[in-house]
C-alpha cells in the first residue's frame, strides 16, 4: 500500500517529529473523517508500505532525518507559488527560504523525488494571468536541473473557503484564462525542461503537451524503489483525480499555513483546538484516543508485482 503524507495537512512542516515516532512504532492511527469514533490501525513496516508520498509547502522540518526512510521509496510533492501572504499566511519567505530548501532537497534525494506543484491557480485584481505567467517563469528559472514535473490545477470552489476569499476578490480563472495559462505555461517549462501536468482537471491541455497527472504515482515509486507496483486507480477522489490508491494519514482541520483556498480547514477555531492537542508521542494525530472511539485493523497489502510473474 503507498501511504499519502498527507492530502488533509503539512505533516512534514508541523508535526514532524510525530511522524517519525509513528515509524519508529511501525503503525499509526487514523480517525475516519466522516465517522471520528472509527479508528483505523495503519502498519507502517517495510513488507507491507511500497511508498510514502509527501505533500508539503515546508519540507525544512523533516529533511535532517530522511536517511530513516532508506527501506522506502518516498517523494515529495511540494506546494510552492507566487502568492503573497494575503493568500498563503503563514508560509516562510518564498525567495529566501522556501526555493532554496526545494533545491537543497532536491540535491540531497534527486529531482525525480521533488514535484513542483503551482496550484492553485487562482485570479484577482493583483494575480492577473500575466502576473502568473510572469511569476512561473521567474520560478522555472530558480527550479531548473532541481524538478523534472510540474503539477497545476486551477482554483476549485469549496463551499468551506468562501468567506475567506471574497474579501479578496479570488476567483478560479475562466476558461479563456485557462487556456491561455496552460499554453504559456507549457511553453514556459518547455524551455527549461520541465514537463507540466494536470491534477483532477476536466479540461483537455494536450495540445499543449499537458497531460492529465496521478500525484500519487504508483508508476514513479515503482522507478525509485526499482520494484513494480501494480496498484488500482483512487476510486475515492474526484472522477478526472489519476492517483493510485493510497492510505492517507493525516487529519482535517489541523494545518497552520493559513492559506485561503484550503478545503481542509474548516474553521480558525476548530483549526486552533486541534492543533493545541497536538502530542508527537500520540499514536494519533492532534488527538487522543477516548473511550468511545472503536479502533479496527486496517488491512495493509503490499502491491508489488512477484519479480517471477514478470516472466510467465
């Protein structure tokens, strides 16, 4: 099974050191967003975990450990844009900080392991189309030699992110914007290497060289780890989502970037309890367990291809 790390929060940016102590006690455990009281037992050894999958805008936190992770294949989705802090609050400064960690990490575990995710993409009076197109260019120029893939994805309508982006005047770009962008965009990183794909979009940017993207990529752990995977497409996510089935570990309403357009966040107050509860040595995260909560074992399988089979 690839283990998501995670979709719901930055657990490399703020809860590190948990996630470590949940792979030094090879199991974790995981309320069930929609049932709290449901508690799944996640193993997290080396027989049954073909990969772990990093999403973060701050990888600073875990990158002095990742020789822990040698048993696994393992990369990095990492979230960097333009925007200011009106749109992403609590991110470290991007120029200063946040590119050059990208590159630093990218030179300590290889280009292949680091995506670039810009998105989303979003509009208003002061983040027009040119100025994304200036920006991604700007950005491509810093990454070149460190990525090999960037991820986009245009803004999508939460119903929970409304209130904080209409103050702003944020909208998702229409579709002349959107076609505008992906051309430019492809054009962009063409020049400097860099192929660009989307993540769960509806619209067709293959005349451009944009593929429809799995961010959760069996096939990309399957060249690192040097072991095929054979693993089922995510029926879970949205219907144009290309990722492989995944575990996710994380936990809703417990992210600190503070970034406007967040699905996972559903309120300050709510986002604030969880992480005051916030333990490293909790087998759960920002929680604990209670006496009414059911803790089931999740069953975990390893979904490597037998080397033998390949030859049958």
């Amino acid at each position: 099974m690839i283990v998501s790390v995670s979709r719901r929060c930055d657990i490399p940016a703020f809860f590190a050191d948990w996630f470590w102590n949940r792979l030094d006690a090879g199991e974790v455990l995981v309320r069930n967003p929609m049932h709290p009281h449901r508690v799944s037992r996640i193993a997290l050894t080396p027989d049954v975990v073909d990969g772990f999958v990093f999403w973060t805008k701050n990888p600073l936190p875990m990158m002095d450990r990742l020789g822990v992770l040698e048993q696994y294949p393992y990369y990095f989705q990492f979230t960097l844009t333009p925007y200011d802090t009106d749109v992403e609050a609590h991110l470290p400064p991007k120029q200063e900080v946040l590119i050059p960690a990208f590159r630093r990490l990218s030179s300590m575990i290889g280009r292949e392991r680091v995506i670039w995710r810009y998105d989303p993409i979003l509009i208003c009076d002061w983040y027009p189309v040119i100025y994304h197109i200036n920006a991604f260019r700007t950005m491509c120029d810093r990454l070149a030699g460190y990525t090999d893939t960037c991820i986009i994805s245009f803004l999508d309508l939460y119903r929970n992110i409304g209130s904080r982006i209409r103050p702003l005047g944020i909208r998702p770009p229409d579709s002349a914007e959107r076609e505008e962008i992906a051309c430019r965009f492809a054009e962009i990183a063409r020049d400097f290497g860099i192929s660009v794909n989307t993540c769960a979009e509806d619209g067709d940017y293959s005349r451009w060289g944009i593929g429809h993207g799995a961010c959760i990529d069996a096939q990309r752990l399957s060249c690192i780890g040097g072991i095929p995977l054979s693993a089922a497409r995510d029926k879970n996510q949205r219907p144009f989502c290309g990722c492989a089935e995944a575990v996710d570990i994380g936990a809703y309403h417990t992210c600190a970037n503070g970034c406007v357009y967040c699905y996972a966040n559903h309120s300050r107050t709510l986002t604030e309890r969880s992480i005051a509860a916030y333990d490293p040595a909790s087998p759960i995260l920002c929680s604990q367990i209670t006496a009414e909560d059911v803790i089931y074992v999740r069953e975990m399988r390893s979904c490597r291809v037998d080397q033998m089979a390949l030859f049958e």
